[in-house]
C-alpha cells in the first residue's frame, strides 16, 4: 500500500486511506477520480522511467562508441598531425625544388628565345646567301662562257704568237749558231789577217830603223843618189804607202785586201746579232705558261660552277617544290574557312620548269564555279591573298606581323572569319593590324592611336582593351 499526501486545489489534504472532506460524498467521489488519473499519471510516469532508462543506456552505449571514436580519432589525428608534418616537409623540399625547377626553366625559355632568335637570323642569313649564291650562280652562268670564250680566244692568239715566236726563236738560234761559227771564223781569219798588218808594221818599223841607222852611219861615204833613194823609202814606210817599199809580195797583198774587204762587207750586211731574242722568248715562254695556268684555273672553277649551279639548281628545286606543296596545302585548307566553305588551289604556269614558272591562284567560292583569281570580285581577291600570305606565314612562321587594312574591302561576316584565323595563329605570333575596322578594334587586345590635337603635332594614345574589360567587370 502506498502512503500518499495530495493537496487538492479545493484545499483537502488525503493522508493514507484517511482524507478530511469538508463537504462529505462529494469530496469522497472527486478523490476516487483523482487518485485514477494519479495513477494514470504513475503508469505513464513508470512508462516514461522505463522508456528514459532505455534512452539512458542506449546514451551510454552511445557516449562509450563515441569515446571508442574519440579515441581512434585521437590516433587518426596524430597520424595525421605526423602525416602533416611529414607532407609539410615534403612541401618544403617540394618547393625549393619546385623553385629551382622555375629558374631553370625560365632559363630554358631565355635559352629558347635567344635560340629561336638566333635560328631566324640564321634562317635569314642562310636565305640571304642563298639568294646571293643563285644570283651570283646564275650571273657567273651567263659570263662564265663569254669569259671563257675571251679567255680562250686570247690563250689561242697568245699561244700561236708564242708557237710563231718558238719557230722564229728555232730559227734564229740556227741562224744565230751558223752566224756564230761564220763570225767567230771571219774573226779567226781577221785576227789572222790584222796578225799580218802587225807583223807587216813591224817590218816597216824595222826598215825605217835600218834606214835611219844607214843613213847615219853612211853620211858622206855615199853617193847623193842612194841618200835620195832612202829618204823616198823612208817617207814612203812613215805615210805607209808599198809602192816605195814593199815587204810583201803583190798577190799576198791583193789577197789580204780582198779578203778585209769582203769580211767586213759580209759583217755589215749580217748586221749585229739580236742577243735580247732569247730573253724576249723566255718571257713570252713564262707568260704563255701563267696563261695556261689560268686557263686550266677557270676551266676547273667553271666546271666547278658549273657543278655547284647544278646543285643549288637541284636544291632550289626540291626546297621550292617542297614549299609549294605545304603552302598549296595550307591554301586548301585556309579558303574554307575565310570564305565559309568552297575550296582553292595553286598551280604552276610551267610545270616542266618549276623554278622559271608562274604560279597561278585558283579558287572555288561557296555556290560558284572553279576560277582564277582575276575573275573574282575585290573581297574574293582580298581573301584570296589574305589566304595566301598566312599560307607561307604558316610554312615559315615568324613573331611577329604587320598586317594593314587588309580587311577594308571585307564584309562583317568574311572579317569575322579572317579575325577567327588570326585568333588560332596569335598564340605563336604577335599580330600588328592596322585598320579602320571597328569589329576588328573589338577583338585586338590592345589599340594604340594617332591623334592630332594641335596642328602639326600628333599624340599616341595607347589601351588595354583587357585591362579595361577587367576593371569594368571589376566596378
């Protein structure tokens, strides 16, 4: 039995079984009721006990399998702390490398620019030669024969003066040989002859003497007559005349005059003996040899022109052909999408002789026939161009180009498409267009203008369509 106080609001007390009532039954049957729905109240009470006991240990089971988590979160966090400090050591290594690795390559990408700068000015020295060389090649080609010609017109006029100057230097020295014997004979029988002279003066000298002696010892002791005769033979000896006295017989003397005279008309009529003929010789001998020296020297540079011409003829044909077929490639491909479809080619005017040829620009617009280029219309021929030069552009790209109103004699669709080209090559090459266009402005990155805002004095005004779209976008 349960002992229970209640306070009603009635202000009844109930103690026990017992209760006071102040007004009787009615108190008695208000009790009953109360004491029901008390014990309505204790069985949900116990239900409610019984539930929150449930939720007690469930909250326990709870709070230990979060206290099991807690823990292994305490674990899984100080691995983690450890595996942080490791990645964040790692990080730092990471980073210098990552460092390092930054400096290197934007080393590599200034060794890259000097490179590439480097390699177009090689390219254009090597293109610049090269046009030199076949200009030179094909100049040397055209004089080479004349030249030759000349050369071996005055090689064959030197070499027959010289085979003329050869039998005239054989003959001479026959001549000279048979003069040399005859002269050093005629001087043999001169000497001899003047050996006579000398020997015939001396017997005068020694006449003369024995006279003057005879004269002397003789004095009176002869006769007037023989002094007289003496004295004529002494004149005679002094003025050197025979008649008075004669030491050689007649025919010797004949004989001797004679042959004076005739050697001495034969010297004058051989004349002197050209001694300088030999050297003259020699030297037309030494010039004919330095000729032929370089006769054989411009045979072999001409054949070896002649061979290198071949070859730049040869190379030029495969370089030009090459480049023809990547630009006539590059050409196809580019006419469709400036004209929206459609197609286009080159062909070669010559095609047996490429390098002499003409090149010849056909194109198909969208909706109308296969043509040349001279039967399109000023926007057609634009795009036609357009085509064209981004076609070598493509073939020998470089970082950077001028284009000037290229666009003017476009529409605002075929200028969307050609603005749409020059988007795909601009990640390459920087592109300067000068223009008029305001949907071409619209795209550039940056516009830079002419300005006149005093008379005779021009201002660039310079902006950044990006910066500006940014701070736009930024307010």
């Amino acid at each position: 039995a349960l002992d229970v106080v209640v306070a009603t609001l009635s202000g009844e007390i109930l103690t026990g079984y017992s209760f006071y009532a102040s007004s009787g039954s009615k108190g008695l049957l208000q009790l009953k009721d109360r004491i029901e729905a008390i014990r309505e109240k204790l069985a949900n009470l116990n239900r409610c006990m019984t539930e929150a006991e449930k939720e007690r240990q469930d909250i326990l089971e709870s709070v230990r399998e979060a206290e099991d988590l807690y823990s292994a979160a305490l674990r899984d966090t100080e691995r983690l702390a450890g595996r942080v400090r490791d990645l964040s050591q790692q990080r730092g290594t990471v980073l210098g490398r990552l460092s390092a690795e930054k400096k290197a390559l934007e080393q590599i990408r200034q060794d890259a620019e000097k490179l590439s700068f480097k390699y177009r000015e090689v390219t254009s020295r090597i293109e610049r030669l090269s046009g030199e060389e076949v200009e030179l090649s094909a100049r040397m080609a055209n004089d080479l024969p004349q030249d030759e010609v000349e050369l071996k017109k005055e090689a064959d006029e030197i070499e027959e003066k010289v085979n003329e100057i050869e039998s005239r230097r054989k003959k001479g020295r026959l001549a000279l040989s048979d003069k040399s014997k005859e002269v050093a004979e005629l001087r043999g029988r001169l000497d001899k002859v003047r050996g006579e002279l000398s020997r015939v003066d001396l017997d005068r000298q020694k006449v003369a003497l024995s006279i003057t002696h005879l004269k002397e010892f003789a004095g009176a002791e002869v006769g007037g007559d023989f002094l007289i005769h003496l004295n004529k033979m002494e004149e005679s000896i002094k003025a050197g005349d025979d008649e008075g006295f004669v030491l050689l017989d007649e025919n010797e003397k004949n004989s001797i005059k004679e042959e004076i005279e005739k050697l001495t008309r034969r010297i004058e009529r051989e004349g002197e003996v050209d001694y300088t003929s030999i050297e003259r010789y020699e030297e037309e001998a030494a010039r004919l040899k330095d000729l032929e020296e370089q006769r054989r020297d411009l045979r072999e540079a001409y054949e070896t022109l002649k061979r290198t011409v071949e070859y730049l003829r040869e190379v030029s044909l495969e370089r030009f052909m090459e480049t023809f077929n990547r630009v006539n490639e590059n050409f196809g491909r580019l006419i469709p999408k400036l004209f929206g479809g459609g197609s286009g080619k080159l062909e070669l005017l010559d095609p047996d002789n490429p390098l002499e040829s003409g090149v010849e620009i056909i194109a198909r617009p969208p909706g109308k026939k296969l043509k040349s280029i001279e039967l399109l219309s000023g926007g057609e021929k634009s795009l036609c161009a357009i085509a064209l030069i981004i076609s070598m552009f493509l073939v020998r790209p470089s970082p950077l180009c001028v284009l000037d109103e290229v666009d003017a004699p476009l529409d605002d669709a075929n200028v969307e498409r050609f603005l749409s080209v020059i988007k795909e090559l601009s990640t390459k090459t920087q592109f300067l267009l000068i223009t008029h266009n305001k949907h071409t402005m619209s795209v550039c990155s940056s516009l830079v203008g002419v300005t006149m805002e005093e008379a005779g004095a021009s201002k660039v005004v310079s902006v950044s369509l990006e910066e500006a779209y940014s701070h736009a976008v930024n307010v």
